[in-house]
C-alpha cells in the first residue's frame, strides 16, 4: 500500500489508471483457426481506493456482414437461423452478456 501512495505522488501517477487487463471476449473463427472478422475485447480498470471495477468494450467487424440489412425494407426480417448464425450479433450478445455479469 505504500508503493501505490508514493507513485501516486510521482511523475508515475499514471501508471495507476492503466486497466487491470484486457480480455478478448468474442472472435469469429474460419476452417478451424481463430481470425477478426468480427471482435471484441473487454479492457478492466479497478479504482484501488474505492474498490470500484470499470470495463470499457472495443469492437472490431466489418461492413459487408448481415449487408442486407442496409436494404431492410427491401429483404423484410432475415430467419432465426441466419441471425443465429451471424458474427455481429453473437458479438452483440457476448458483449451484452459480459457488461452485465462480474
């Protein structure tokens, strides 16, 4: 506890607001290995004096996904396989999935 109160009064003060650590929280895979065409990492920051745990997501996929989506009014409501099926919202759901869970 002493270490953390002199660096907080350093030039080092910042090292304390650098997150806790970074998780990947979903990626899509192709023919076995894992790629990012779609992503997310979940990064973990931890206030130490009031114990308080922040968690900011990023997330990484492409345009051409569910493209026909765009065209909404045009392809009307896509199946319950294909929505299963789709990188972005599985992405979505993990994401939501893990901001409300510890």
């Amino acid at each position: 506890m002493q270490l953390r109160k002199n660096i907080s009064v350093s030039e080092f003060s910042w090292l304390l607001s650098l997150p806790d650590s970074i998780e990947i929280v979903c990626s899509t895979s192709a023919q076995g290995k894992l790629c990012t065409q779609v992503s997310a990492t979940c990064i973990n920051y931890t206030d130490y004096e009031t114990q308080h745990k922040r968690r900011s997501f990023t997330f990484q996929f492409h345009p051409e996904l569910l493209e026909d989506l765009r065209e909404f009014n045009k392809s009307g409501m896509p199946s319950y396989e294909k929505l299963k099926n789709d990188d972005g919202l599985r992405m979505l759901i993990r994401v939501i999935y893990e901001s409300i869970t510890d």
